[in-house]
C-alpha cells in the first residue's frame, strides 16, 4: 500500500533526475513510495528524461505544465495528484540530504506530529550549500520577515525541504496562496491551530548541475506572498499594487505638470494633458512589471494592452471627476469628494484592466 510520495518540482534538472532517482531507491529501501516530479516546461528535455524513467518504473510520475509557473503552486498540484498519506517536498537539485526522508516519515508516523522540517539551523546543520554571503544574507533576512505571518517558531522557516501528513494539507490548501517559492512559509501562515512540528538537521550541500533560481523575481514574488498573507481577506494584493502604482503615478504627473507648466511656461491644459499621458503609460509598465507579473504582456499584446489600460483608465478618470463633483455639489466636503472620486476611479481601474488587459489565458497542464 502506498505509503509516501516525494513531490519535486523541476526546471532545467535534467542531469539531476537519474542520480536523485537513484538516491532515493537506495534511501527507501522497505517503505511503499512513489516520486511526482512537476515540470513547468524546461528547455533541456527535464520532462522527457523523466517520462523515459516513469515507462519503466511505476513509482515514477510526471506533471507537464505548459504556460504555468512557480515553485509553490508546481508543489500543491504534485501533492494533490497523489493519494499518499505522507508527503514530502524536496528539490531536483541534490543539495537536499535525502538520507533524511525515513527519519521523517517515522517521527509523523510515531510522533503524532503535522510537519517535519529538515533545518540547515540547528546544530549540526549546515547551510554552505548556499554559496555566497548574498544568498545567505537573502535567506536570513527572509526567515526573518517570515515570523510577521508563521504562527510558530521554527529555526528555518524558509526550508524547502519538510514531509507533512495529508491531513495537514486538506487543512490548509484551500487557504494557500500558491504564490512564490517558500510553500512551507504558506503553509505555516495557513494553518488556523497550533501545529506540532518537529526538526531535523541536516547539511545543505553544493549543487552539482544546473543553475540556482535564486533572483530579484524570486524575492519579490516571497514579499507578494508574505503581504497576501498579512492582509488576509482585507484587500486584494494586487488591488494593493495597483494603488501604490496609482500613488507613483500621482507624484509622477504633478512633478511633470510643473516642469510642463510652471517652468517651461507650457498653458496648463496642455501640460495637464501631456503629463496625464505619460504618468497613465508609466503606470502601465509598472503594472506590466509588478501587479501583474505573473500574466506580463510582451511583444504585440503588449501594445494591445497598454491600448485598453488608455482607455479604461481615462473612463475611470471620468468617473472620478464626475463623482466628486457631484458629491461637492451635495454639499460634501471637497477632501472627502475628491476621496470618493478616487476611490471609485481606482475600483474601475483595477476591475476593467484586470479584466481587458491582463486577462488570463487558457493554462494546458499535462500528466502522465
């Protein structure tokens, strides 16, 4: 009966796949398991690699996505495709100690506990697998941060190496936000009751193949999942980006009416205009880049998109205007009427480009 499965996203882990498929036969020796790999469309023929193994070997599974990525979300799906009652989530990379895999089954297994962690913090672990001071400077600080929305104390937060029991998962995977690449950091901040969790050490080692994945896009898409997280069901993250791109563009269109206006004595209706423009083209770059960078236009849908954000956004800066004048004319005051024009302009704004500009398109996702 099957009794653990090890979910492995991969990106560009081809010459990873046999030498880890090996370890973990020798690790497993006498335990019912199975390995999901979850693909997210590698260039170096990872998925085929791995779908020649899985002909041969039952215990080997693939799920193929096309046009879908991240490594938080590529870790759910592979945890959902399985029946196991355990999980365990590892990298492609090697760096993990998978010699610690039957030490965590046994302690969720006797020890009545949800999640097992493996720390590079504790004594005698280590993390020098992580190369340079900047890597580990990025990893310290993220484990700080962390704390703002885990709900427990744990020496490594930003692990991404823990088995967990399948009750724990049904628990919080409606709550997960699938953003990112710490999923355990998700999981923590999901659970609503106290978890017994329990940590291994273990060495964190050099990787042999391929490349890290390690970038600015990485930390900033942790930051998004940490600021979801802290708001919780109050506001949209992205209604949050968007608004903050909204306040640059504000700063950015009264500098520029006054450069256009007051200094090179431009007449106000022009400078008005001109800098209206450049500010609504600039805050469609910054929304292309940050709000929504997981659904980023690029090439001829991007002029397409920065068409309908013009378009959409000059409708909401109608209805702006004509709200507030109609509440000043009510009889409130202007501070509070400009307020409620805004707030109703940004509301559209969101609604109709999250809609027309980044609308999101059919995802393919392959199993085998």
């Amino acid at each position: 009966m099957l009794e653990l499965a090890v979910i492995i996203p991969t990106l560009n882990e081809a010459a990873n796949i046999a030498p880890l498929l090996e370890r973990l036969t020798a690790v497993l020796a006498g335990v019912e398991w199975e390995v999901v790999f979850v693909d997210d469309d590698s260039r170096d023929d990872t998925a085929g690699v791995i779908r020649r193994v899985a002909v041969e070997d039952q215990r080997v599974r693939l799920i193929e996505r096309i046009g879908r990525t991240g490594l938080a979300s590529a870790c759910i799906e592979g945890m959902l495709a399985t029946a196991a009652p355990y999980l365990a989530v590892m990298d492609a990379d090697l760096q993990h100690d998978e010699s610690l895999l039957p030490r965590m089954l046994e302690k969720l297994k006797t020890g009545g506990t949800d999640l097992v962690v493996a720390s590079r913090n504790l004594p005698g672990g280590s993390a020098a697998g992580l190369g340079g001071e900047r890597r580990r400077l990025l990893s310290r600080l993220g484990a700080s941060v962390s704390r703002l929305v885990c709900h427990c104390e744990i020496s490594d937060p930003m692990s991404g190496f823990f088995m967990l029991r399948r009750d724990l998962l049904q628990h919080v995977v409606r709550r997960l936000s699938g953003a990112g690449f710490k999923i355990l950091v998700d999981i923590l901040a999901s659970a609503d009751r106290p978890l017994k969790i329990a940590e291994l050490p273990y060495e964190f080692r050099n990787r042999l193949h391929g490349a890290s994945k390690l970038d600015v896009n990485v930390g900033f898409e942790y930051l998004m999942l940490l600021l979801e997280k802290l708001l919780g069901d109050l506001l949209p993250v992205r209604f949050v980006l968007f608004g903050i791109v909204g306040s640059i563009g504000v700063v950015l269109n009264l500098a520029e009416l006054w450069l256009l206006y007051r200094v090179l004595a431009l007449s106000f209706t022009t400078a008005q205009a001109v800098a209206a423009g450049v500010a609504m083209v600039t805050n469609f770059f910054l929304n292309n880049v940050f709000t929504y960078r997981d659904l980023r236009l690029r090439g001829w849908r991007m002029a397409a998109g920065l068409v309908s954000f013009c378009i959409a956004c000059s409708a909401g800066a109608l209805i702006n205007v004509m709200l507030a004048t109609v509440c000043l004319e009510r009889g409130l005051p202007w501070p509070i009427a400009a307020t409620l024009g805004l707030g109703v302009g940004s509301v559209w704004n969101y609604s109709v480009t999250s809609v027309l500009t980044w609308r999101k398109l059919r995802r393919r996702t392959m199993s085998a």
